[in-house]
C-alpha cells in the first residue's frame, strides 16, 4: 500500500511540474524550449539519447535478429529485392506477371505505407503520384486481386519491434513465446517455426503469400548473382540463392529504413532551431499533458503493446473483399485469447502527413482527426464491448489549440522529407517499381 501511494504522490508531482513548466512556454524564445525539452526528456529517460535514432550507417546500434547481422551488402541486396517487380513470378492470372513488388503496398512517397485505403498488388492499375491512384484491374475478379484487409503498416522503424503486423502474428520470440499453437502449419504463420524475429519471419512469408519467386536460375544467370555472393559469402553456394536468404536481406534493409532527417530527430542530435515553436509546445504536449509517450515510445514512437481503442474497421466505398472475424480481433484474433480481443498493436508516427488513411482500418483521414478522437475518447466501432477498450483510452481534455499544437509536432517535426534516399534509382532487372502494370507505366514515366 506505501509503495502504491508513494508512486502516486511522485506522478501527481510530476504533472504539477509539467503543467508549470508548459506555462513558462509562452514567453520563451526556441533556444531555451530546446533546452527545457531536454531538461524534460532526461527527467522522463535519463537523457535524450533514448529517443535518438541510430543512423542508417551505424549498423550495430540498430535492433537486428541475432541471426541475421546486418551487412552494407546485405542491406543493398535487401533494397533491390524490396522494389523489384521482375519477383512477381507466379501471378494468379498472367496480366499479373512482373508488375508488383513489396514497395506496391509500403510507397516511400506515402511514409513507406500505402498511398491507398486498402493495399493492393497483384491486380492493382496505376500508381498516381504516391500510390493514391491505385485500383482494381477491370479485367481481374475481387477474389483475385491481391488487396489487404487492413491498413498497411509503414516499414518505418520497424526495427524496434520484434512481432510484426497489426496483430503480432510473425515473429518467433518476444511477446509470441507461448503462441506456438498458433503456427498453423500451411499457413503464413508456419514461418515462425524457423525461429526469427517478426521481420524476417514476415520478409520470408510474404514473399510466398505475394508469389514472388526467388528463381534460382535467373538469379545464377543474372545481375544479382553477385549480390546474393556479396550478402551471403559464408552460405554454401548450393544453399545461397534462395528465398530465406532474400527474406533475410529484405528484412535487413527494412531494418535501416529510419526516419533520422525528421527535424524532431535532428533536434535531438544537437542541431539548432530545426523546429518552430508550435511544433515545441505540441511536444511538450506529447511527452506531458497528453501522455502519448506511454504508448508511443522510444525512438521509433511505436511500442510493443497491443491497445483495444475502439477505431472502426477497413471500410468505405474501395474495398475490396470482407473483413473476417479473425482480423477485426487483431491480436485475439492470432492468439484465441479472449483477452487480447480488438487489441492492435502501436503503430510508429513519422511521416503521417504523407498519408490519407490513418488508423488500422482507415478510418481517419488526417492527424488531426485522430488526436481529436482520442482526445474525445470514445470509441467509434460499436462492434468493441466497452469493457474490451484500454484503460488508457480516456479523454484528453485538450483545448483545441493544444490540439492544433500537438497535429503540427506530429506532421512536421516527424517528417523526414528524404524518404526517397531508401528507394534505388534502378533495380538490376531493369524492371518498373513499384508497380509495372500497363497504367502504372504510364504514371512512373516508365519506357
């Protein structure tokens, strides 16, 4: 009971300090916001480090599988084989051979998500400028095309979660130790069996799920022969050219994709006057009144907790195909525990202005309409019994201009307006990325 009660008295007078020192903001000029933000970061973790990104060249600081280190070569075969469409080698109809590619559905231009309500590759036309063109191939049956239940997660800072997937499904250790049961055999989930973390396990299940063939011969007789030499010197040759070694290099290279031009990140690391002062105070907000820190934390603001916020479903006039049960539980839906029922897991917030959808079903078209719900905090899928929904979905009690500060934090302070360094000019095929069907040609300017 002390121990209860003392930790209660140090939280109520952690929030009476905040609350004072987000009053001091308004007369003070960025340089010393730079300095309180500091000052509050390290009361919070210690120091600022914590939420530091590591560069993308700083390999050994970046969260990676024991059993998969991550290697420049690597990394670069990784790149490739993530934007290559000349994978796409068993199509459910011929009009989809060579047209699609991981990058189909995870677009740098959308924050490495996809630009669309609902991903779509096989059997997807056009891309538009960031994928918000995209839709359903006239020629091909809804139950052909290869479109997702649910949003798209970003690739963004997936390296600090080691279950992936808005319901954890694919990873071996962690947090699915004890899901074992679950692997069905002959499913995706199967892949988890090989003992790697969420995303290798995903990199190598995804490429069977999507039919992207890792073809032995084309490799051999091909430009990427002496990549896969370069990324996996040690593997036996009759054993290198395969898909778990490109599972592992995609993953590797999904690893480095980081966020670190952000101006929130290069504050961090020393630089000067790289926010403006709304951005300051929305962050304050974020790391004070509006506690969001609890959820979305460390350097990748994303977590490895599974929260039931009562969002709505994938749904609108474009989609494609039914939400089954299993999905709309998210986590429950993958482990069968009653418990975990409408619980998703915490999604990363770099790059969201990027996007039009926000929320696992794409329920929300801007920032702000997400903090204006949770600052409501009532749920909208009236599918969620009350009692499901997390204890820290509760109202904000922010004013609207604190609102408006904390979108602008969010938008701009954690844009990284460089993205387009992880995309490679040309792949060694040759190939259109992401897409490579006939409208998507047209629209990426492709011969």
């Amino acid at each position: 009971m002390r121990s209860l009660l003392t930790r209660g008295v140090i939280i109520l007078s952690c929030l009476i300090l905040i609350s004072c020192v987000d009053d001091e903001l308004i007369t003070q000029p960025i340089a010393d916001q730079e300095q309180l933000f500091k000052e509050r970061i390290t009361d919070l973790f210690g120091n600022t480090q914590t939420l530091v990104l590591p560069g993308a060249q700083e390999l050994s600081e970046i969260p990676a599988d024991f059993r998969n280190d991550l290697s420049s070569d690597k990394i670069l075969l990784g790149k490739f084989l993530f934007h290559e469409t000349g994978l796409a080698l068993n199509p459910k109809s011929e009009l989809g051979r060579g047209t699609y590619s991981c990058s189909s559905c995870h677009v740098a231009a959308s924050g490495f998500q996809s630009g669309m309500q609902q991903g779509m590759a096989e059997g997807g036309l056009g891309f538009g400028f960031r994928g918000e063109n995209r839709i359903m191939n006239p020629e091909y049956h809804p139950d052909s095309v290869d479109v997702q239940p649910i949003r798209v997660p970003t690739i963004l800072n997936a390296a600090f979660q080691q279950v992936v997937l808005w319901n954890g499904q694919f990873g071996a250790n962690g947090l699915n130790k004890g899901t074992e049961s679950q692997w069905t055999e002959g499913t995706p989930k199967a892949t988890n069996h090989l003992g790697f973390d969420g995303l290798e396990t995903q990199a190598m299940a995804g490429l069977g799920v999507h039919r992207m063939v890792i073809d032995t011969s084309m490799i051999k007789n091909g430009p990427y022969k002496q990549l896969f030499d370069s990324a996996f010197p040690e593997s036996p040759e009759s054993d290198r050219y395969t898909r778990l070694n490109a599972g592992l290099s995609i993953a590797a290279f999904v690893r480095t994709v980081l966020p670190t031009e952000a101006p929130f990140q290069k504050m961090l690391r020393g630089e000067a006057h790289t926010m403006e002062e709304e951005e300051f105070k929305g962050a304050f907000l974020f790391y004070g009144k509006a506690q969001c820190y609890q959820c979305h934390s460390g350097p990748g603001m994303n977590g490895m907790d599974f929260h039931a916020l009562g969002m709505n479903d994938l749904s609108g006039n474009r989609v494609i195909g039914q939400v089954d049960e299993a999905t709309k539980k998210g986590r429950g839906g993958f482990t069968k525990n009653a418990n975990d029922d409408y619980k998703f897991k915490t999604p990363p917030l770099y790059n969201l202005r990027d996007v039009s959808f926000l929320g696992h079903g794409g329920s929300f078209n801007s920032v702000r309409e997400v903090i204006e719900y949770k600052n409501g905090g009532l749920a909208q899928n009236t599918e969620v019994p009350s009692n499901k929904l997390s204890p820290l979905f509760t109202p904000l009690n922010l004013t609207e201009e604190e609102i408006d500060q904390l979108t602008l934090f969010v938008e701009n302070a954690l844009h990284d307006p460089n993205l387009n360094r992880y995309v490679p000019e040309s792949t060694p095929l040759g190939n259109c990325f992401p897409n490579a069907d006939v409208q998507s040609k047209i629209d990426l300017g492709c011969d």
